[in-house]
C-alpha cells in the first residue's frame, strides 16, 4: 500500500511538473503574439503563414528542389 502511494505521489509530481512548464510556455507564446499584434499589426495568421512557408522552404532544400 505504501509503495503505490509513493508510487502515485511521484506520478503526480512529475504530471504536475509538465503542466506547469506547458502553461508557462503557452502564456508566453500569448504574451508574443498580443503583443506583435498590438505593436506592429501581425496577427496570428501571418504568424501561420510564415511558418508554414518556412517549413515547405526546409522540405525543398532537405529534398534538393
């Protein structure tokens, strides 16, 4: 009984651990883009766009096109 308590409480730390890190980056990913969006117009489709064309751009070098 111990050892699946200990077992547990360890299981939720770490859970808890890597919700807490997720939550901070998806604030500061918000924070990012309201304030892109508040200084210089971006909004979060640019922001897509550009990723995606970034991504497409990495597969035709990786592929030699």
């Amino acid at each position: 009984m111990i050892a699946t308590l200990i077992v547990a409480w360890i299981v939720f730390i770490i859970l808890w651990k890597l919700l807490k890190a997720t939550l901070k980056s998806a604030f500061i990913i918000a924070a990012i883009i309201i304030l892109l969006n508040i200084s210089f117009g971006i909004t979060p489709q640019d922001i897509w766009l550009r990723i995606m064309h970034f991504t497409q751009t990495l597969s035709n070098i990786q592929s030699g096109k």
